[in-house]
C-alpha cells in the first residue's frame, strides 16, 4: 500500500489528472468511479488504483485478473479529481481514429447488439441506416460538461464519430470523462489540426454538412438526415466561425420562442442528433412496412 | 462607495448569494452580469451594486434612473458568486406563480411578439396551438446546471410553465439563475409541497402526463403533444418515483443505441420538449394549409 504522497506513482496521477500535455506523453487518461472503472475494456486498462477503504468495502471488484495498487485514503484523496471520491479510479490508454473511423465502418459488436431500434417488429436490422454515417463536429467548444453530455448523447443518438477542432477542451479532461458516463470507451473521436480541410474530407467521402446557426434559414426539422449527414456545433458564446459555417451545405436553426437568444451547446447537438435519430427509425419503419414485412 | 466587507449590506448579500432561507425570508434573489442585469424588468428591481472599476468603465450603463450602490473591486469580488465578477448584480423581487399561472394563460407580451413560430407564411398566429398548456414537472433534481439548462430550453420550446418538487434544487440558487440565461424573468415556474397532488390537479385540468421513462413502452415520438401536455422528468439518478410515474397517462422513452443506459436530465428533457415544439409547428403549418390560407 502507498501511504505517501511523495511517491512517484502518485506525483504522476496528479499530472495525469492536471495536464493534458502529460497525457499525451504518456498516451494514457485517468477514469474515476466504479462504473467508469467496471466499463474499461481489458486491451485499454493500465492500471487500476483503489483506496484502502474501497479494497476493504469491495473484495468482489478483486475476483478478476487486473493489477491493483492500493492507496491510503488520504494518498487516494489527493489524487481524486472529485469531492467524494469513489475510492477507485484506472489509467488507460487512449484511444487513435483516423477520419474514415468516424463514419461508422468499424465493426461494432457491442453497438449492433444493444440497439433497441435495430429490432423493429422482432426483426433485427443491421447496417442500412442505422450505421449510414452521422457525424458532430465540434468547433472551439470549451466547457467540459457541454463536451462529455454531447459524447454521451452521440453514443445515445446513434451517432458514428465525433470530429473536434484543436482548439476544443480535451475530451480527456476529468471533468468530461465524467460526464461522457462511459461513451469515452465507445464513441470514435478525432481532433483536427485543420478542421474546415477535414469538413471538406467528409464532404468527398458523400456526407451532407449542416451547420447550426443562429441565422439558419431552414427550421431543422425540415431537412432529411437519413442519409450519410453531419452537424456542425460551434463555441458556446461565438457559435460557428463564418469560414467553417460558409462549408455547409445547408444552414439550419432551431427556431426559439420567448426572448432566448441560444441553447445551451449541448441541448442544440442533443435535439439535431434525435432528430437525426428519429427521421431514421422512422424511415427504416416506413420502408419495413412497405416492404411488407412489418405490418 | 462601499470599501469594507463589514458592512451591512455587503453581508446581507452574501447570505442571500448563499443561503436559500435568507432569500426566502427577504423574498429576493442576487442575478449577476451585464446581461442578466440589462434584463431585470423594473417591477423587479431592488437594488443594482457595481464594482468600481464596472462603474468607471461602463457610464452608459447609469444613464437610466436605476438605483446603483457602488462596491470598491475588492468588496465586490467578496460579495460574487463567479470567478471573474463582471463587475455589476443586482437584488431582485422573487416571483409568485399559482399553478393555474403555468398553464399558458398568462398575458405574454413579450412572448409572443418574440415568436418566430407565431409567424407562418407572414400572418400571426395567437394562441391556439401556439398557447396550449405545454408543461414539464421535476421531481427532486438535484444538479443547479441542469434546472436552469431546463428553463432556458422550456422558455425557448414554448413551455407554458415549469413545476416543481419541494425537493428539487432551488431555482433561486446563483449557479441555477446563470444557466437561466434571463429566462428565470420570463418562465412561470411553482414549488409544490406536494407533488403528486399537483400532478393530479393538472390532470383534472385536461393536461395529459406522460413520464419520461427508461422503462417507458412508447417511444417518445409516436406519442401527440399538440393537445394540453405535460412531461414528467426525475431526479439525475434514480429517475422518477414509483408513485409519481404511476400518476401519469403515459410511460414514453427516448429510443438510445450503443450502452448508454440513460442520457443527461437536461437533455432528456431537451429532446422531449422539442419534439413537442416541433409537432405544434406543424400541426400548425398543416393547419394553415389546410386553410388555404398558406400554400
């Protein structure tokens, strides 16, 4: 057990948690909490670290094979991002896409099985337009809840990858580990050295962007996402720069009643994917029942 | 100029920045920021404090015949709730609303001549669809981001009025009024002591209850809100009361892929409220067109 905080394992956890240039080095991030912690799939884990109190409350999480260090509960505390710590956090390695993974080509077991609306009317539907490519790009977002509760959402919506601009928090940032709630694990992910060159990149590979704009001509619900689509959600206070927004095919708004001015980053990207997300569930319905299939 | 945070005044405000009671017992509440300041309606307005340096720099600002105490930066810093103080709060009436106020019977001026959605085709619609009772009920939420992210949102999908658990965090809270984004001066909200005997007043008063389930049979989009409509959302983790969803007329769920076992309470409900904007726009539309009034 680590009893002390001037242990070089433990001065490590505190830059892994503080710095994003740490991690990077090192290639790894840190997840806290037992879910986080029961979710990380055994070809990223590094590391897991316990509390003692949590190594004695919990002999059941110690069953498996994982390497465990145990750290006293006031090492442990200084190295928790959160108020109250769980008692287990694990580093793991992060993850590499390329472009081409975020249109929804990589096989994904775990995806096609827990789909509810792969199964319309007891039949299960693979590929087609569950999986036709639904991409979130992101421009300058900075706050790190808006960033995990749009990942969560994407996983949520159906989405097949998230693109970010370099200039967008680090989506290993703790805060927006905690708030993807395990989509970290899930959802493929890229920053982008020159975002608009790799807007134009999906625009070849067939996808259709749509840029969320607060001036938006079209309501957007009246555009069709059931195609390969993208939205395009830019920085909480500026919104999109006009050169990405002047690369999309189609502005669209959310229209807004009352005085409000915005949504929230978050709430927008949320209620475009399930749009998206509804339009294509109703289309696979609609073709069943012409089909025939589905009555 | 006040210069010592033992004054009076400069306690009082930090009481009624940190304690809900405090609040309750003067019966106001602290916004802070040159938006949220610009937006006070005057019926409202205690009392405006501005730090020296807002004070120097903005003249423009004390044009208008608003009472306006001035605080040395170092007071003003001790007496806000944010990081990087703007420099300028303001102490306001709280606001009391009957349940029958949340049903969208209210004049609203402002409401309507802000509406894009009152306009289709160049004529103005007035109530009708437009006003219909469109409420959303929360049950015990706890996080201060997401009920004002709840606000924002509801004020800008139309919502007619937001009730609430005793229970759930309070609205007045300063982190809850900044996510609000100036929507807290405009969306009819109540407090009830009991909850469930709201629920069934809003029943008895033609309002269809539908529960935001993660066991829900409907998916959320098959269901009509164009009719007098209310969404039940529960607390962040453990969802909605037994009792609470048993009340209602219907279990809906949002459809979610991948393994996301539930999404984010503000976005949950985002997405509910929006569709509900998004049928009466177009049963709406539909309407018109019908009419010939619209081609």
């Amino acid at each position: 057990m680590i009893t002390s905080t001037s242990n070089l394992q433990v001065k490590q956890l505190i830059q892994l948690q503080k710095k994003a240039k740490e991690r990077n080095t090192q290639d790894v991030f840190v997840v806290e909490g037992l879910k986080m912690a029961l979710e990380v799939p055994d070809s990223q884990l590094v590391q897991t670290y316990v509390s003692e109190r949590f190594y004695e409350k919990n002999p059941a999480f110690f069953d498996e094979s994982r390497p465990v260090t145990v750290l006293s509960d006031r090492v442990f505390e200084s190295v928790s991002d959160t108020r109250t710590p769980q008692g287990v956090l694990c580093v793991v390695r992060q993850y590499h896409y390329e472009i081409e993974d975020l249109l929804g080509n990589i096989p994904c077991e775990a995806w096609d099985a827990h789909t509810p609306q792969s199964k319309i009317g007891g039949i299960i539907r693979r590929g087609a337009n569950a999986r036709e490519p639904l991409i979130i790009a992101l421009e300058n977002l900075q706050d790190p809840g808006n960033l995990g509760t749009i990942v969560r959402t994407a996983e949520g919506a159906g989405i097949t990858g998230v693109l970010l601009s370099r200039d967008c928090v680090d989506l290993y940032n703790p805060k927006v580990i905690r708030s993807t709630m395990g989509a970290i694990y899930r959802m493929p992910f890229s920053y982008a050295d020159d975002f608009r060159q790799a807007l134009r990149t999906l625009k070849c590979k067939g996808v259709r962007l749509f840029a969320a704009h607060l001036e938006g001509s079209i309501p957007y619900d009246e555009e069709t996402y059931c195609g390969p689509s993208g939205f395009l959600i830019g920085n909480e206070s500026q919104g999109l720069t006009g050169g990405t927004a002047a690369i999309a095919d189609a502005r669209i708004r959310i229209p807004m009643c009352g005085q409000v001015e915005s949504l929230n980053a978050a709430v927008a990207a949320s209620v475009l994917m399930y749009e998206a997300n509804r339009q294509r569930r109703n289309a696979g319905g609609k073709k069943f029942r012409k089909e025939g299939i589905v009555s």
